[in-house]
C-alpha cells in the first residue's frame, strides 16, 4: 500500500520544519512557484482528487471556478471536523502541520488568493497550539509572508479557531462564523467560489484535500490518479470507529474492500459479535448492514448502495446494540446542532427527537413510525444546507432497515412500562396530545 | 445559580410576549473610555481585530480571551467586547448564545466535556460521563458537560479535561482525573491523544515493520 499522507508520520519533531524540510517538504512549493498558475491548475485537475470533507467535488474544477479578476481572493481550510465518527484532520494537523500549510500555500498560489484561513474547531486545542507554532516557522522561513522565495506571490495565513458548533463545518455557516457571526448557512447560489468570505471568492476545502496537494505537485496530477480507482482517485484517511478492537485512522487506497477497512485493519468486532450495521461516511450517511460488506470503499460504489462516502468515517455498530438508542442518539445531536434557520430542520429534528423518546418509552404505536418516516422526507432536500438531510437520511435508513426491531422494542417497552398493549378503540375520539 | 422560569409556550427568553417599544434609543455602542477593560484583554483583542481584514472577524477570539479573564461570557464581559469592538452588547451576545464553548452561565473553572455522541456512546460514553459527576460530588469548581463529538472516536469512550484529550476512559479513571485536576498535576498522561500512536502500520517511524502489537508491548 501507498502510503501518501500517513507516510511515517509517528517519526518525533514531524511537526518541526526542520524534520518536515529533511524528508523533502517544501520542495512541492518551489517546484509550483517555478510554474505558471495554469500549469497548477490543470495538474489539479488531472489528479482527478475529489473533495476529502463530505461532498466529494473534485478540487481542480472547484479551484476553477475562481475567477481571474484582480480582486481579493481567500482561501479557507475547514478544520472544523465535526462530523461524528470523523477524526482523520485531527491527526494529520498534530502531526504532520506543514504538509497542509504546504498544500495551502500551493493551492493559494494557483488560485491567487492573498489571504487564508485555517477555521480549526474551538476544541482541538492541541492541534491549535501545534499549528500556530508550525504557521510562526514557515512565516520564518519565508514560506509565508511578502513576496514567498521571490516569487512576487504574497500570502498571510490566520489561524482561527471556533467555538463549537457542528454547523460551523457547512462551508457556508463557517464564512459566516469566519467572520464574527453567527454560524448561520447561506442561500447557495452564489457559491463561495463566487460570493464567499467577505463577498470575495473563495475557494474552500478540507484539511486532507489541502494536504494532499503537495504530493500531487511532486508526483504529477496524472500519476496520483493510478492511485485509487476510476472516478475515485488516490488514497484516503479512513476513520474507524464504535464497535471495532482496533478503532483509528488507516490510509487507504480507494475502491478497497469495505470488509478487509472493517476486518483486517480495524479488527472488527469483539469476539463473539457481529456486525449489525454501520455508517460508511459518517453519521450522515445512510447505514448499511453486513450484507453490503463486501461493497468497495469508493465514491461510486457507496452511492450505489444507496449510501455514501462522505468524510470516510465508518462507525461499527455490532448487535449488541438497540437500534433505537443508536437512532435516538443521533437524532439528539442534530436537534441539538439545528442551527435553527430553516423550519424543516428545526422543527424536523425536534419532532423526530420526540417521537423516537415515545418510541423508546413504548408510548408510540407503529404508526408514529410512518410519521417518523414521513418527517424525514419532508426535511431532505428542503432547507438551505444538508444538517437536516444529515439526521433525516441516516433515521430514515434505520427505521427502514429495521422497522421490525422498532416495532418489537414499542411493544416490549410498553409491556415494561406497564403503559398496557391495547391502543385506544376506533371508536373513540382519538386524543391529540402535543 | 437560579433557574430561568419557563413561560407558558416554554420560551425560556423572558419579554418574548411584550410588545417591541418604537420609542425607545437603539443599542448603545459602550465606549471604551468609559468601560473599564482589563489592559490585557483590551491588547489581546485588538491585536487579534488586526489579523482580519474585515475587523468584526476577530468576535470569536475576543469571547475566548474575555471567557479566560471573566470565567464565563458574562454581562460585563460581554460589555467589555462590545466595547473594545466597537460594536453594540447585542451583537455580542448573539455570537455567544450560539457556541457551545461560550458559557453564559457562571461555571466552575475544570472544564470536563465528556463525549456522549454515537462513537462514545457505543463503548460507554453516557456511563463515563455519569461516572465522572459521581466522582466530582457536586463541587462547583468542576464544570461536567455531555459533549458533542470532540473529534477523537478512536479513543471513545473519552473526554476533554481543560482541553486535553483523554481516552479510552474507565469509570474509574474518572475519579483519577477529578484527583489530578485537585491536585494540580497532570491529567491521565498515559492516556492522553499526545501520545497516542498511529493505527495505521504506515504511519509507525519504521513505516509499518513492526506490528500493531509489538508497538503497544
């Protein structure tokens, strides 16, 4: 296997610009600096390196939407990670800072944005203090600042750290929050390669898109798409969690089998269990059971389940677990992270949190599993950004999937309860209680 | 601390039913000459209104710097921002009210987040954090939250102690770090993100010869 971003990244002092610099870092840079911006963007291109944060947008067309013109251009990193089950930005910022102030500067260059930022969440703390530090040692080394090894190009670099919200990693609502707001999301269009930060555009990217950039530029954009396979170039961070011995992030090449990440990297689950569902690309994403395992970890093969890569956090679930506590628990954290601007979201994440407390208390009756159902269609596709689809897809998949458990743990929690099992008679007029 | 009364509708904003008063001056910008704000924070938050180019970006560093000075994003806090910013406490409070790392309550200077969210939760998450109130007994000092997912699943079920990741955690480590906070030393060293590995054999210094259990032996 091709190790590209994980490459020895345990070595001590990584995070040093002395250690970076002795393995070859920086040497991308002045290979870039030397080429036309065109040059870079094309190589971008041919990388065919699709976005690393959720969406999977292909970079080089994304980097080609800034326009040309002589106006002030930003570029942003999103380390806002805050997708649970995903912790793979964490990691390469502690470890290895510089390869992505490499790819950020790289990627600034070709886009001609003058100023960037680094919007890394309030509570990586850790990753924060190793970050300023790495950014203060490249600004020494005049890799930031006026006029980068002579270039003429000139780029400032911020740190700016959040203060906790989920929403915060919609492109949209971290501008917003980038610039002293709330982190409310923005009507899309214009996108932020239009109309981002401060009206300017602004390309916007991931941690480990950014990070991948400098060994795009050494090896060629052409060679880095013999990584990985058709449609789903290179190699990607893989965030294994929940129910398996050996959870962490491994380095994969795409179009791996979903069952060798679970299996043979991760351990999969405790001796004696098995696997009862898991989410491929982060909560958001629409589970899949052990009868998908052997679906190959790419873009197009996690669509074609019906689900998806997004960050490319898998989260085990083995069958120990209840169905409705994993759904309850989920539904929770969106109503909670509901930045509360649209009203399918608000309101949909609320309700759902309802219904599925009836359910786990065992006053639901399978019909309020239909409206459960119901609820979530009405929220996907219908608000500004995705947070609503984000708790709507996933639930929806569950109670789907498993509608037979759901149904099973309302009557024993009514029995338990002693709610007794008989609903009200047809006959009577049907109590609406709120 | 005293518990804001629900209203009817269950808003807990007191004055959601009063009519707007047209008459009434708009917010007040506070001046800074009038305002007193330690020099410090005034320093800090200026240097930090100079990284932008639109100043208005810097209102999230400025409420982690005065959360530092004042414990909690309190009234006068949020005055002093306002001040410092030049922008009117509205705006500053609204920014506030929003994250979850702005506390707008007062609270005890330990922060403990504990990680309730589906990684966690699936290895013991919600045990821990019950575990970790338990170990605190009540002592105000010790600001005990469920926490959203911190980012570090790989380490579930885990907290983040003043900010340091700690993990995987059993429920009797709670009660060592309720220990090591009191006494002033350090958290859970060995179980702390710092020094955590890398799962992947790639990323060991000798690029994966040896193996996953040889390294943790």
């Amino acid at each position: 296997m091709s190790a590209i971003l994980f490459d020895r990244i345990d070595e001590p002092g990584l995070n040093d610009i002395d250690t970076y610099e002795r393995r070859g870092g920086y040497e991308a840079l002045r290979k870039a600096l030397a080429q036309p911006r065109e040059g870079l963007l094309e190589e971008l291109k041919a990388s065919g390196l699709r976005g690393r944060g959720g969406a999977g947008f292909p970079l080089g067309m994304k980097a080609s939407f800034i326009p040309g013109a002589d106006i002030d251009k930003y570029l942003v990193c999103n380390a806002d990670e805050s997708e649970p089950g995903t912790f793979k930005d964490r990691e390469l910022m502690q470890k290895n800072p510089h390869m992505l102030i490499e790819g950020m500067i790289i990627a600034a260059f070709t886009v001609d944005a003058n100023r960037s930022f680094i919007y890394i969440r309030g509570e990586y703390v850790l990753q924060a203090e190793v970050l300023e530090q790495a950014i203060a040692q490249a600004k020494a080394a005049g890799f930031l600042g006026d006029n980068i090894l002579g270039s003429g190009f000139s780029l400032d670099l911020v740190l700016h750290r959040g203060a906790g919200a989920y929403i915060c990693g919609e492109e949209t609502g971290l501008l917003d929050s980038l610039e002293g707001k709330r982190g409310n999301p923005r009507l899309k269009p214009p996108f932020p390669a239009n109309q981002g930060l401060f009206q300017g555009p602004t390309l916007i990217n991931n941690v480990e898109t950014l990070a991948t950039i400098p060994a795009i530029i050494r090896m060629g954009g052409s060679e880095y798409a013999k990584l990985g396979i058709e449609n789903s170039a290179g190699t990607k961070l893989v965030s294994v969690s929940g129910n398996v011995q050996r959870p962490g992030n491994y380095e994969i090449e795409l179009g791996m089998s979903s069952r060798d990440i679970i299996f043979d990297l991760a351990g999969g689950p405790d001796e004696g269990r098995e696997v009862k569902f898991w989410f491929p690309g982060g909560s958001s994403s629409s589970v899949l059971t052990a009868a998908d395992l052997d679906t190959t970890y790419d873009f197009d093969a996690m669509e074609k389940a019906g689900s998806m890569l997004g960050s490319g956090a898998i989260i085990v679930v083995d069958d120990s677990n209840s169905v409705v506590d994993v759904a309850l628990t989920l539904a929770s954290f969106y109503k909670h992270e509901s930045c509360g601007k649209c009203t399918p979201c608000r309101e949909g994440t609320t309700w759902t949190v309802k219904m599925l407390q009836r359910v786990q208390s065992g006053e639901a009756t399978p019909m309020d599993l239909d409206i459960i159902a119901s609820v979530q269609e009405q929220i996907i596709g219908n608000c500004l950004c995705v947070l609503g689809d984000a708790m709507a897809i996933p639930v929806g998949s569950l109670v789907a999937k498993f509608r037979p458990e759901f149904e099973a743990h309302i009557e024993s929690a009514r029995e338990r309860n002693g709610l007794g099992i008989t609903p009200p008679a047809a006959s009577e007029e049907p109590v609406l209680s709120l | 601390m005293t518990e804001v009364t629900r209203f009817t509708h269950g808003s807990r904003i007191p004055g959601w039913d009063e009519p707007v008063d047209p008459t009434k001056a708009a917010a007040v910008i506070p001046d800074l000459a009038n305002t007193p704000v330690p020099t410090e924070l005034r320093e800090e938050i200026q240097a930090e209104m100079a990284k932008y180019p639109v100043f208005r970006s810097a209102l999230i560093p400025a409420l982690h710097a005065a959360q530092r000075v004042h414990g909690w994003c309190s009234p006068e806090a949020i005055e002093q921002v306002a001040a410092v910013m030049g922008i009117t406490p509205g705006e500053v409070a609204a920014v506030a009210t929003f994250y979850d790392m702005f506390e707008t309550q007062p609270v005890g200077s330990q922060a403990i987040y504990v990680c309730t969210n589906i990684s966690c939760s699936l290895r013991g998450g919600p045990k821990i954090l019950e575990a970790m109130r338990a170990a605190a007994d009540g002592d105000a000092d010790f600001n005990i939250r469920a926490f959203e997912c911190l980012g570090a699943c790989d380490m579930a079920p885990m907290a983040s102690v003043n900010g340091e990741f700690v993990g995987p955690l059993t429920e009797s480590d709670c009660a060592q770090i309720v220990a090591d906070l009191k006494s002033g030393g350090e958290v859970l060293a060995a179980k702390q993100l710092r020094v955590r590995p890398c799962a992947d054999q790639a990323g060991r210094v000798d690029g994966g010869q040896t193996t996953t259990s040889e390294v943790t032996q």
